[in-house]
C-alpha cells in the first residue's frame, strides 16, 4: 500500500487562502448592476461610435467593452438589449426653469439627466436646493439671481420683497410674483453706488451656498444701468464665476454691451437663447461671438429650437413700444391658459392680471443657423409645468435628434450630441467638480445615460395641446437608477442631486 503523507495544518491553511482569493476575485467580476448590451455607443469626448457594451456599477460608468459583459452582473443585475438604440451621455440642460418633480418627469422623457436654472437662478440658494433634495427626478442646480438678490438690498421694497420670498414653501416653482408684488417693483428701480457694496456681499453669500454663477436676467429690470451690469462682471471676475445673461434687449447692441464688458474686466459670459435674442440679426450676433473665442475670451451660447419664446405679460418685455421692437403685433402673442391669441383688449386685461404668454416671433432659418453652428449649444429654456406650456419645456432635445438631425439633416448626430451633453459639462466643469464626469461615456464617468431610437426620436408637445412626453427616448439613467425604462416613467425614484459650484462644496 503506497505510502502518504499526513496533510499539515499549514497546507490546510494555504489551501483555505487559495479558495478564497479565488472567490473573491469571482465575485470581483460580478460587479455591473446594469448592462446595456450592443448599442451604438457615441461619446462626443473621445469621438467613440460603435457597437459597445456598457456596464454600470452603482452610480458610475464602470465599463464599456467590445465583448459582452452578461457574466459580470450583480446577482439580480439586469441586462438590457439596446441593439439598435444609441447609448448617449445623459442630456444637460443648462437653461430650465421647471424644477418640480412634475416637470422633471417631461424632462426625463425628453432624454435630460441635468436640469440647471442659471439663467434667473435663485435669490436664496441654499433654501433653494433644500426644496430639491430627495424630491429630484434629475440633477438639479441653480445661479444667484442678481435680478432678486437687488431687490433685496433696495431699501424701499427689500422688506416686502423678502416677507415674498419667505412665504414661499415646497415648490418654488408655485410662486408667482403678481404685478403688485415688492420682487416686481424692486425690477423698476436703479441700484444707488452706495448699494452695490450690499449687492457684492449678497451675491457673494449666494455663492458661497453653492450657486453656479451669477444669473443675470437684466431685460427684466430695465432700469439696471450699464454702470451696475459692469460692476457685477467686475465681482464674477474676481470670484471666477460665470455670468449667465438674459441680455437687456434684443438685437446687436445689447449683446455687444455684455462681450465689451467681458472682454474688459475677464469675465466669463454665457449669452442665453441666442435665437430668440437676437432675430434676425442671429448671423451678425454668432460673428460676434465666435470672433470674441478666437480672441481668447470666454464667451459661449445657446438656443432652443423652436420658433416661439415664452415668459410672462406683465414683464418689462411687453412696455410701451413692445409691438415695434418686437417686429409682431398682439395675434403673435398666445396666452398660455387658453391657448389664445390675443387682441389689443385681451392683452390690456391679462397684462394687468399678469401671467404666462408665448410670443411667435423668430424665423425658421434663424433656428437653423443656431442648430448648424458648432459652438451654439442645445438649451430649453423650459417653463415650469403648467397646462399649455411652451412645448420647449417637453421636447427641446428629442426635436433637436428628429427634426434638425433626421429631417432637416441641418447637422450631424455626433454634432447635436456634443451641444446637449459635453459642451453644457465643458461649460461649467471650471467651477463644478461633479460636472468633469458628466457629458462623457467613458469608464469612471458618471452614470448618467440616455438611450434613444433615432428612427423614431422625436418631440410631441405642440402650441395647441398640453404637455406630451417625446417618443423614442427608451431608457434614461441618472446616477446608475433607471428614471425611464422601456419609455415609461420609473415611479418612486428621487436620484437627482445637488450640482454645487465650488464656494459652496465642502473641502
């Protein structure tokens, strides 16, 4: 009988180690919650277009592999077949007012995964983003309003305007200032120089709560003049923080007022809805503009593809002489409400109620040309929800994918992507960390992702009817949860969270 060797303790214990470093690297490889197996993967960063697999892994991107990547899923992890579907980096929009959850919902639909309010922002940040918390279908966002925060250091209606401000509670997006309101008033008053030293601190304050830049909607508050608006690029210069403007009107002058001020004091200027701004003087303004990169400053636009803005009746917009400058007459204007067009007597009645319009008065070719330029970045401008609302607060994206790409072919697919996810990243990546990892399909990229159909994307909401979800948007990420799956609302999920600027992230 052979003889053998008794087995020692040590090669019982070596044997033990081998198995479970051989387990733990099985289990290792089970590491993807999600894989999206098969899609055409398109990353505007790197310039990827092909066929991918891509795996997710909590709230990251944590693969994106030419081989299959079924065998790395979580026990109950799920695989979903994407082929022929694109798989996008989640859609940044940089310009949305609508920040209720039912509004978030029509932004999910519509493929975005970031919702920023930079524009007007808010007068109080941090009350702000504490409204959103846990309540967010999508990241979220805002600027410190410069148009609410003056209103608050004028002495003759800071005390009302603040008690306004305060009874606001949940949903900011409720909140209406009627006609009579102090925060309406306070837009009519110019801003004393021994003011603007409250002014600097306050906005300052707003900053250091995590606000985005500085929103500076000053068509809104005529009477601000061109001492103060340079002032306020003089403060985000030296704090370093864009300035997201709303220009004081539309046409050549007003856009050159905000390039000439950033060019002298170093400001960085991003101009909002280019289109809708400028009219027909949309070539000269984006000459303006690009000339003003080629020179080194920092200064990027957007635009909404639709022919009609939106914004309320009673603003400094509609004063006397609004028809003339405008180029329309009170038939182009639509009350949001009823769907309406107005005339001369309606709008007398609604602008004294006050309210939302929608103002038809751009050009097709106009829309175009933004849409065909490399540098114009896709924005909604999205209105909060509210039946009848400007069809841009539900479509802005997918109409981008169907109508300028599909139909019109007025640029490529790789090229609307780049407008909607990493030039909007790019935009803001200086002043917010969490903004390097978004707009990418990359490993170590947040795992914010947009599936779509391309044959079949396309927006639904119209002037005439009320708010419809956009076709063709199948499945949406944000965070690594599915927020949309198989085009339908995921119910129970919050995980939007805060987009802070750099003042207000913790060290």
């Amino acid at each position: 009988m052979p003889h053998t060797r008794p087995v020692s303790r040590l090669s019982l214990i070596l044997a033990a180690c081998a198995w479970a470093l051989g387990s733990s690297a099985r289990a290792q490889e089970r590491d993807l919650d999600v894989v999206l197996a098969g899609g055409r993967v398109m990353d505007p960063e790197t310039g990827l277009d092909a066929v991918r697999h891509v795996g997710l892994r909590a709230d990251r991107i944590a693969a994106v592999s030419e081989k299959p990547l079924d065998a790395r899923l979580v026990p109950g992890g799920a695989r979903i077949d994407v082929a022929g579907l694109v798989v996008a980096p989640g859609f940044i929009d940089l310009h949305a007012h609508g920040q209720s959850a039912r509004a978030n919902e029509f932004q999910a639909h519509d493929g975005v995964t970031t919702a920023l309010e930079l524009e007007w922002g808010a007068a109080e940040v941090a009350r702000w983003l504490a409204s959103r918390a846990g309540r967010a279908l999508v990241h979220y966002g805002a600027s410190v309003s410069h148009g609410d925060v003056r209103t608050l250091v004028i002495p003759a209606v800071a005390d009302r305007a603040k008690a306004e401000l305060a009874a606001v509670t949940g949903d900011f997006d409720a909140f209406r200032a009627s006609p009579e309101s102090a925060l309406l008033q306070g837009r009519r008053e110019t801003l004393t120089d021994d003011l603007l030293p409250t002014l600097r601190a306050a906005l300052e304050a707003g900053l250091r709560q995590g606000g985005l830049g500085i929103g500076m909607a000053h068509q809104y508050y005529p009477q601000t003049d061109r001492r103060e608006i340079f002032r306020v690029f003089q403060y985000a210069a030296r704090w370093d923080v864009p300035i997201f403007t709303h220009v004081r009107a539309m046409g050549m002058d007003a856009m050159q007022e905000v390039v000439a001020n950033a060019a002298a004091t170093g400001a960085s200027l991003h101009i909002v809805h280019a289109n809708s701004m400028s009219l027909g003087q949309l070539p000269l303004v984006l000459d303006l503009i690009e000339g003003a990169q080629r020179r080194g400053l920092d200064v990027t636009t957007e635009a909404y593809p639709y022919t009609a803005g939106s914004t309320g009746i009673e603003s400094a917009i509609f004063d006397d002489g609004w028809r003339e400058r405008l180029g329309i007459d009170y038939g182009d204007v639509q009350w949001q409400a009823t769907r309406e067009r107005l005339t001369a007597d309606s709008f007398a009645r609604y602008r004294r109620q006050g309210g939302i319009v929608i103002i038809h008065f751009m050009k097709e070719e106009m829309i175009d040309l933004a849409m065909r330029t490399p540098f114009v970045m896709v924005a909604s401008d999205g209105m909060p929800y509210a039946s009848g609302a400007h069809p841009r607060s539900a479509g802005t994206f997918s109409r981008v994918l169907g109508r300028y790409v599909r139909e019109r072919k007025a640029l490529g697919l790789m090229d609307a992507l780049r407008k909607m996810t990493l030039l909007p990243a790019l935009r803001l990546e200086k002043l917010s960390a969490a903004m390097k990892t978004k707009g990418r399909l990359r490993e170590g990229a947040d795992a914010d992702v947009t599936v779509f159909d391309p044959a079949t994307v396309r927006d639904t909401a119209t002037f005439e009817t009320d708010l419809s979800f956009s076709e063709g948007i199948r499945h949406v990420f944000v965070a690594g949860t599915a927020v949309v799956k198989d085009g339908l609302t995921v119910k129970g999920v919050f995980p939007g969270r805060p987009i802070l600027g750099r003042y207000g992230q913790k060290p």
